[in-house]
DNA sequence: CAAACGATAACGTCATGGCC
DNA sequence: GGCCATGACGTTATCGTTTG
C-alpha cells in the first residue's frame, strides 16, 4: 500500500490513498484529525477489524518483516510519498488501535542536513528523566513507560519515505476506543486486561450517569432561583408602584388641605 | 583499511499550552 | 503570571556498515 501527498506546504497537505477511494485536506479547519482520518481509512479499518475478529484467534505477537497484514498496519517496506504521509498514516492507525502517536527522532544528513530519518514512536515511548528541582508543587504523572512500538521511516534516493522498521507490540495497555469491533479488537491483544478494562469502562459509565444527574439537578434548581428571582422583582415592582401610588395621592391630599385653608 | 555515513540510545533544552 | 506537563528535537557517544 501506497500513500501519497501532493502540495508542498504545510498549509496545503493533501493525503491521497493510492487505491484511489479518499482524498481528503488536513488543513481544512472544518474537520478534525479523526475525521480526517475516518475518511481516509474508514473502509480499510472497517474491513480489517471484520477479518480480525472473525477468526477468533489471538493476533501474531510478532508479524514478519514483509507478509500478509491487514491494510491499515505499517509493515517493513512500506512506501509513503512523503514523510506527512506517514504521519497521517502511522496517526491513523495509532487511533484505530488505541494509543497516541508522537512524533520522535529526526536524522538529518551530515552533508546538506536535510531529513532523512524519522521515528514515528507511541506517545508512552521511552522513561521520563526524574525532575532533579528541589520543590516540585505538582507531581506529575507518569506518562512514559518505556513502550517501544514505533515505526522508522528513511528516505531513499527516489525521494520517497520507507518504512524500516516496525515495533507492534505496547507494554501497556490500549486506550478503549468507541467503534465497531474494536473493543473485542483490543481485547484480543491484551485478554490478560479485559476484566480491569471491563472493569473501568463500568466505572466510567457510572460516573457518566452520575454527573448528567447532577447536571439536571443543578440545572433544576438554577431555574428554581430564576423563577424565585422573578418572583421576588414582582413582588418588589408592586411595593415600588404601591409607594408610589401612596406618595401621590398623600402629595395631592396635602394639596387639598392647602387650598382648603387658604 | 580508514573515512564517511547510518543506527541507536541517553540525555538535555526549548516551546507551547494549561492549570493554579 | 508563574509553574507544570508534554512534545519536539538537538547533542553526544558508540557501534556497525558502506565505500573509495
């Protein structure tokens, strides 16, 4: 499989799949990067996700350097026309799959220093360097793990990005991402986390529960107060205009005693 | 065979955006 | 506004491979 992009800019970056269904801007700010990505490979992850769960067979733990593997998963060898195409590739399948893709390593040649090597690594890639500031107000959580999946890519001479190297395998667990098949998908790859998963998505859907309750009831009651402020603006108009009225009518009385006297 | 180049890892700096 | 979290990428070192 062959992805391409045409345009030089940044601004103007447009992935066209060589098996010729999508084309799609990533700079139109009209679409997210999902949808994008949903456009582009909608139909191969679709297709993929029913090959792969039908079977009911664990994944490989380790695919061969070049061999049969679904279409929206990177492989040794694998061509892009550019290195944003294989961002736009390697993001794709990192949402397809669960995690988040970071962009990692630049080699630039020692010649001219230009780019001819890019990582392109799971954002859980590597260990965090401890902090060595004495005071640290906030802790922050650990964010790195030492993941290695990742994906290499080089320039060849003909100016086109290859990939040389392919590491599927996470030491963590995938994200569980909403879609057809792909909860049984990611359960497949890690069965040993599908309870503590199962477990959390429950746990997420209570919470979800909860809050839209007290969102109601919030909402509940600030209409309560409006109505009890409304309330209370009338009650305070009709003091208002009752005075009023009293004010007048005491100001002509005390008119007519004047005109009676004199 | 030596120099040039590439691959890789470890570590550090900087920029950016969000939070308090 | 300062601090923090995070990503991007540079620097350096080491080792393997290629090339003249």
């Amino acid at each position: 499989m062959e992805f391409g992009i045409d345009g030089s800019t940044n601004d103007e970056i447009e992935a066209n799949a060589t098996m010729g269904e999508v084309s799609s801007s990533i700079a139109d700010e009209n679409k997210t990067d999902d949808s994008l990505f949903d456009l582009v490979y909608k139909q191969d992850q679709d297709d993929n996700i029913t090959q792969d769960s039908s079977g009911g067979d664990t994944i490989p733990s380790a695919i061969p350097a070049v061999s049969v593997v679904p279409a929206d998963e990177p492989y040794v060898g694998q061509e892009f026309d550019s290195e944003a195409a294989a961002h736009v590739f390697y993001n794709a399948y990192a949402t397809s799959v669960g995690f988040i893709m970071r962009v990692s390593k630049l080699s630039r040649s020692r010649r001219d220093g230009t780019a001819i090597g890019r990582s392109l690594v799971c954002n859980k890639e590597g260990y965090r360097i401890p902090d060595k500031r004495e005071k640290i107000v906030r802790q922050r959580t650990e964010t790195r793990v030492g993941c290695r999946a990742m994906i290499m890519l080089r320039k060849v001479t003909s100016g086109k990005w290859v990939v040389t190297k392919f590491v599927k395998e996470h030491t963590h667990p995938l994200a569980l991402l909403p879609g057809k098949g792909r909860k049984g998908f990611i359960y497949e790859q890690y069965p040993n986390e599908h309870d503590k998963i199962r477990e959390l998505s429950q746990q997420l859907a209570l919470e979800k529960r909860r809050s839209a309750t007290y969102k109601r009831h919030l909402e509940l009651l600030f209409e309560h107060i409006d109505e009890h402020n409304d309330s209370l603006s009338k009650r305070i108009q009709h003091i208002v205009d009752n005075v009023k009225e009293m004010e007048t009518k005491e100001q002509e009385s005390h008119r007519s005693i004047q005109l009676l006297t004199n």
